[in-house]
C-alpha cells in the first residue's frame, strides 16, 4: 500500500516549501540570480541544502519559481492599473507609472525580472511574462478602439512594441542601480513623462 501524506506531514511541507521560495526571493532582490545559490538559500530559510534540493530539484527549478512568483506581483499590479482609469490615455499612464514606478524602487529585483542574464529556464519564463504584461495593455487598447478614443489598429503588436518599447528604457538605470546595489533609482519625472507620452502617441490615444 503506497505511503499517503498525513495532513499535517502536508502543512509542514508546504511551509517549507514558503520559507524556501521566500529566502530565495530576498536573496535575489538584494543580490541577483547570482548570488541565489541553494546553500545561501538554505542558510536564509534556516534549513538543510537537502531540504531545498527535496522542493526544487535542481537551481533552475527554484530560480524559475523565484522568477514566476516575483513577475507575478508585477503583472498583477499592472493589470489592475489599466482597468482602474478612465480613458485609454489615462490607463496608458497609469500602467507605465505603475510598471516604472514598481520598477524603480527595487531595481535589483527589476533587473533580474527584465534582463539579467540567468539559466535558461528563467529566459523561457521572460517571454510568459512579456505577453501577460502585453495582455494587460492590449486589453486596455481594444477597450479604446471600442469606446471609439483610439484608431482602429493590430492590439498585439502595439501592446507588444510598448512592452518592449518600456522594459528597454528601464533597463538601463535598472542595471545601474544593481550593480551599485541601490535600494532604490531616484525616479526622474520628466523621464516617465516623455515615455508616457510616447505611448500615449504611439497608439493614437493623444495627438
């Protein structure tokens, strides 16, 4: 008879499994994928490397649940700032305040979501999470078009062009607020400005 799992065997494990993904978490909000090795990770969550090798099998399956978990937040955030706004200029602005503004208060963790160079695995979940936050904007965008305040166009590729068109611009003050391990980049208005106002234009929401 195969051996079954006691309630509370499960509860156990699965706060194991919490204290894990959370150490690694902190770990590559401070210090990267990097620095995200397992026994760092077993020291923070308090437990034995085998404990977390028992969880993720391998540093590629931890690093990609780290990445989904983090990204996650972020997506989520985004999509609830482009249903809460009004108009498609306005949800434009406020899906860009909210991805900078996240953003740039956590570059370390930012960087490692948008362009750190980490294992493979990661890489395949970059592309999920660049289409989830193409999602978001080009649901705002067809609600434009419907409400009659944008031109008729394709909504995947300009929700894609503006994802792409906003992780570049970040990246750069991103990776230099990592590497100088800044908690936070000081937020340059007239910047967020200029690139609210470039996809405001790039989808007809404003002139």
């Amino acid at each position: 008879m195969p051996y079954r799992r006691t309630p509370r065997v499960e509860a156990r494990l699965s706060a194991s499994r919490e204290r894990i993904l959370s150490a690694a978490l902190a770990i590559v909000a401070e210090h990267g994928y990097a620095g995200c090795s397992v026994a760092a990770v077993a020291r923070r969550a308090g437990v034995a490397t085998g404990s977390v090798y028992r969880h993720f099998p391998a540093k590629a399956d931890l690093v990609a649940e780290v990445f989904r978990t983090a990204s996650r937040r972020e997506v989520d955030a985004v999509a609830r700032a482009a249903t809460l706004e009004g108009t498609a200029a306005e949800a434009v602005a406020a899906v860009i305040e909210t991805f900078a503004g996240r953003a740039l208060r956590a570059p370390r963790m930012a960087y490692a979501l948008l362009a750190e160079p980490a294992d493979p695995a990661v890489d395949a979940e970059r592309l999920v999470f660049r289409r989830a936050y193409a999602d978001a904007i080009a649901t705002l965008i067809t609600r434009g078009i419907a409400a009659g305040e944008l031109p008729d166009q394709d909504v995947q590729i300009s929700a894609a062009a503006l994802v792409g068109a906003i992780g570049e611009a970040l990246v750069a003050p991103l990776a230099a607020g990592a590497a100088a391990g800044t908690a936070r980049v000081p937020e340059v208005t007239g910047d967020t400005a200029h690139l609210i106002t470039f996809a405001q234009r790039s989808i007809g929401a404003v002139p």
